[in-house]
C-alpha cells in the first residue's frame, strides 16, 4: 500500500475492523441473491458456482483499487475525495459526490418502498407510502444517534440474512444425506451452452450481488487504522460473501435442475420446499425484511458522509463555502451541522469557486483579497496536503476567524 494520507479528523473513530467486516458483508449480502440464483442456472446450467466465482475475481480486483485509495486518502467522501485528489478540480469531486448522493437518496427510497409493501403486509397492513415514511425516519434517528449504534444494528441484521442463505445450504446437505438430489448438475453446462460465453454472461449478472462494498470507503474517516483495517475487512467481506454465494448456487443445482430454477421467480424457496424441511412462510418475509431494512440503512450511512465532506473541505456550493459537519453536537454521535465562524463572502464573479480544499486563508485585514497576498499575486499556490498538485487562491476572509482552521491545509511556494 502506499504512504496513507494523513489529517486531522474530526470525526471520531469508533468502527473496528470486525464492525466494518459486517458492515461490508451486510452491504453485499441482500435480498437479490434469492433471484439472481436462478437467472444464472438460465444461462450456464448447473454450474452455478462458476459465474459467482468469477464474477468474485472481478469484485476483488475492483476493491484492490478502493483498498489502495482509502489506505492513502482515509477521508468521509469516497469517490468525491479520489475524484478531488485525480483532478484537482473542487467542481468535479462536487459533482461526483452530488451523484453518488442522489443514487443514496434513491436508493434509499427505493428501499424503502420495498420494505413498506409486500414484505410487511405479511405482518401488517399499512399503506405503502406511510409504512416507507416511517421507516426512514426509524433509520435516520438510528443513523443520527451514532455510528457504533448504527453498526450494531447492522450487526444483528447481517446475521439474519446469513441465517437465510445458511438454511438454503442446510437443506441441500440434508437432502444429499437422504439420498437424493443430484450432485452431478453442478458440474453440467446446459444442454446447447458455449461454456465460455455462458459463465462470462452469468458473470456480469453475478457481479451484482457483490455490488455494495464501494459504499465503505465513505466510513474511512471513522475507522480505526484505516490502513491496516480497511484491506483486511473488505477483502475478508468479500471473500465470504463469494463463498456463500458459491455455496448458494452448488445447493440449488444439487435439489433441482436448472430448468425449474430458471423458471422459477423465487428459486432458494423452492430449493428449501423440495428438501422437505417445514420452514414457516413468513420466516423468508422476515428475512427480506431485515434485508431491505439494512440495505437502507448501510445506503443512508453512506449518504450522510458526503455532506460532511463537503463541508469540511470546502467543497459545497455557497458564498461562503458551506458548513462543516465534522463534529458531533451534544448527547449525539454522529455528524451533524456546526458552520464554521462567519467569513466575508468572495468578491462578486470570483473565479474560484466552489471553495477548494486547499484554500489560502492568509488575509490580515478585515475585508477579503483577490488573490490572496501571500500567494504573491498568483492565482495558485502549491499544495502541501497533496503534494504535486496546485490549489487556488481563495480570496481569503480574517486570519482570526475560520482561517486557521482552513490555513494548515495549504503552503508552500506560490504556483505560475
């Protein structure tokens, strides 16, 4: 790994490196596996185990590059920190993060939907629209009173869902110890598949059920040795969920042939109605539930860092930069808004906005400059926080107000 990237955080470190092995686990585990199953067996056969195994490579190599990224940058933002460090340009780590918010938002929603319609109505007739909105602001207090309480939530939902996906493999082995079942069907292509093809197709679809992970880089600023915790967890989460999910397949082609599995909507069900274990119906309602529920929370989790980073570096649209919310208020936990002190707002058509994050606060008098005087009337001075790259010269508001807690963040000689 490379050298990590070190500042100060505001943000207190309280994930540990089994919390977030949960956390990432949570995240790519999900109700989606139970369907996914059966579309593969449409497309390889039997060989169910072969797209997910792939598909794992394909994942692992994705998360070396976030694992590299956030040992070096362990930063609350994400893609918007990496896109800000590639480009150096505030506006395009703004823009990265604005989208990987909405698709939270949605996402969220979208969750949350699902939670409040056929799912609950098992339990509870409520209207669709007013169980959702229940729901999120059940998990926005949840998510406002602090990461270590969110996490242990977490915790107990991620081994519900592995319960699930643990009583499907259960059931296979007790219908192999019966006699029956056909483990031959997991080493069988169907009948007319190009194999190559068939497993490279089933591998894109498979990549979906790892998707998810990419979310935990948005914690890193709350991790505890982010460089040595961050690889181990979301290479650990990772490598479980593959072998559950190989798991999950093998047992589905050992019950039943792909043909049924294919046809089927929901194929681990009938995995578990063929190996003849009574399991109660609303038992995989709830496990959906709990699914759905920690999707949204895991998503709003993610969602509520990118704020934080924004504010705290300046990267929020505004006169006046926007807020920090690095800092949790009292008898809370988690971030939430604390402006910074008041500052003059920039000259009217100044170029440099949205406020990057190495600002040049260095200003003595009590209204701002443009450029700033210690820049020696360059429009860029070089950045010390990242070094080899420039930042531009914020006209700057009094060094005795939110300068000096911006200041650290830039120096050295001025840029052409």
């Amino acid at each position: 790994m490379t050298q990590q990237h070190t500042v100060g955080s505001a943000l207190k470190r309280d994930i540990t490196g089994p919390l977030l092995f949960l956390f990432i686990l949570g995240d790519v585990l999900g109700a989606g596996v139970y369907a996914l199953v059966g579309t593969i067996a449409g497309r390889v056969g039997g060989v169910t185990w072969a797209p997910m195994l792939l598909a794992l490579v394909l994942a692992l190599l994705t998360a070396a590059s976030y694992a590299e990224l956030v040992t070096k940058y362990p930063r609350a933002g994400g893609a918007a920190v990496f896109a800000e460090r590639a480009f150096g340009v505030p506006l395009v780590s703004y823009l990265v993060g604005f989208c990987m918010l909405a698709a939270g938002v949605v996402s969220a929603a979208a969750l949350a939907l699902a939670f409040s319609g056929d799912y609950l109505s098992v339990f509870l007739d409520v209207p669709p629209t007013a169980g959702a909105a229940v729901f999120l602001v059940l998990v926005a207090l949840l998510n406002a009173r602090g990461i270590k309480e969110s996490l242990r939530a977490n915790v107990v939902m991620t081994a519900v869902e592995l319960t699930g996906l643990l009583i499907v493999v259960v059931a296979a082995a007790l219908l192999l110890g019966r006699g029956e079942g056909d483990p031959g069907r997991a080493l069988s292509f169907g009948e007319g598949v190009d194999p190559l093809p068939a497993v490279l197709g089933g591998a894109l679809l498979a990549y979906y059920s790892f998707v998810g992970f990419e979310t935990s880089a948005n914690v890193a600023e709350e991790l505890r040795e982010p460089s040595r915790t961050y690889p181990r967890a979301l290479f650990g989460a990772l490598t479980a969920a593959g072998v559950m999910y190989v798991l999950v397949g093998t047992a589905a082609s050992v019950v039943l042939p792909a043909e049924r599995l294919a046809a089927s909507s929901a194929p681990l069900l009938d995995v578990v109605a063929a190996s003849g274990i009574a399991v109660p119906g609303w038992l995989f309602s709830l496990i959906a539930l709990v699914a759905v529920a920690n999707g949204a929370l895991l998503t709003m989790i993610m969602a509520s860092r990118l704020p934080t980073a924004w504010g705290c570096r300046g990267c929020s649209p505004g006169p006046s930069g926007g807020s920090c919310r690095g800092a949790a208020p009292p008898g809370r936990r988690s971030p939430g808004p604390r402006p910074w002190p008041s500052c003059s707002p920039p000259p009217a058509g100044s170029w440099s906005w949205p406020r990057p994050w190495c600002c040049c606060c260095c200003s003595s008098s009590s209204a701002p400059t443009s450029p700033c005087s210690c820049c020696g009337g360059s429009r860029w001075r070089t950045s010390t926080s990242a070094p080899g790259r420039r930042c531009p010269c914020w006209p700057c508001c009094p060094a005795s107000s939110c300068c000096p807690s911006r200041a650290p963040r830039c120096g050295g000689a001025a840029g052409s």
